[in-house]
C-alpha cells in the first residue's frame, strides 16, 4: 500500500476523534443566554426541545406564512413564495425561548425523513434577536426569536432504515 495513502487515511482518523471528542467534551451556552444579546450574533448553543405535538399549525416569519406539520420535536413550515424550513423549539433553563430554523433541503440531505431527536440539541447559527416568528398551534400560541441554523452538532441522528422525505414545493 503506498505511504501516502496511508498517512492520510491515519490523518484523517485523527481529525474526526479530535471533532468527536471535543464536541462531546464541549460545554456549550444555554439557549438561555441568548436573552442578554440585542443584536446578531454567531452562536453555539444547546436547549431543551419543546415538544410541539403533531397537527398541522402556522409559522409567520418576515411576513410571510407558512402552513407548519408538526412532528413532535420539530415542524416542517412550507410556504409558496419561501420554500420550507424545518422550526424548532428550544427553551433554555430560565425558561427563554428560541425558534431555531433550518433550511428543510439541508436538514433533510443529513439527517433523512424521520431523524431521531434527542431531548436535547446543540446548534451553531446566526442569532438575530430582532426578527421574530410567530407560530400558531391547536394548543396556543408562541412568539420567539429567531436562531438560523447553520448546522446542528449534537441530537440529531439519522434514521437510515427510514425512507427519505418528500418535501412539496
């Protein structure tokens, strides 16, 4: 086997324990925290996931509304103009309140139709305290701001014996 070859395939082996273990090993701010900011920030932050139930709901975001499939730990929002997003709730210790949204192609592309989410998540994004959404949902309603998802780095597993999603645009 050639030594070039091998070196790299031992480098590589080292980078992704050293990202496992430091993700693991991370303690992350809570969501909590976020409630200090007043203006956009990048942000790694780990929530509680409210359970938002099944049903079907409405997201108003940038003025715009989409009609929300709730799947218990996460909605999928679609929209006509907009394209989808997938929303979900995250709460913090002190009872702050997040909408953490994340482009359903992406979302979908890594973690499948029917990925398994754990209580907990950890997200890295853009906060933007100033844009908020609305969602309406058969057991009330909620006002949060807003946490754009860049990716999700803990909670969230694919289901790999599920079938892939569709997503209607």
């Amino acid at each position: 086997m050639n030594r070039g070859v091998v070196a790299a395939a031992v480098l590589s082996l080292v980078i992704g324990v050293v990202g496992y273990v430091s993700i693991t090993a991370s303690k992350y701010n809570e969501v909590g925290m976020l409630a200090s900011l007043d203006s956009p920030s990048r942000v790694t932050v780990r929530g509680e996931v409210v359970d938002l139930g099944t049903g079907e709901g409405v997201l108003v975001y940038k003025g715009e509304r989409y009609r929300l499939e709730c799947r218990g730990a996460y909605a999928v929002a679609e929209s006509s103009g907009s394209g989808s997003l997938v929303l979900f709730l995250l709460r913090g210790g002190n009872g702050f309140v997040a909408a953490a949204l994340y482009p359903s192609a992406d979302f979908i592309s890594r973690y499948g139709g029917s990925p398994i989410v754990d209580r907990e998540i950890v997200v890295d994004g853009v906060y933007r305290p100033g844009e908020r959404v609305s969602i309406i949902l058969p057991g009330g309603g909620v006002e949060a701001p807003v946490i754009e998802i860049n990716s999700i780095l803990k909670g969230c597993h694919s289901s790999y014996g599920q079938e892939q999603a569709v997503v209607n645009r």
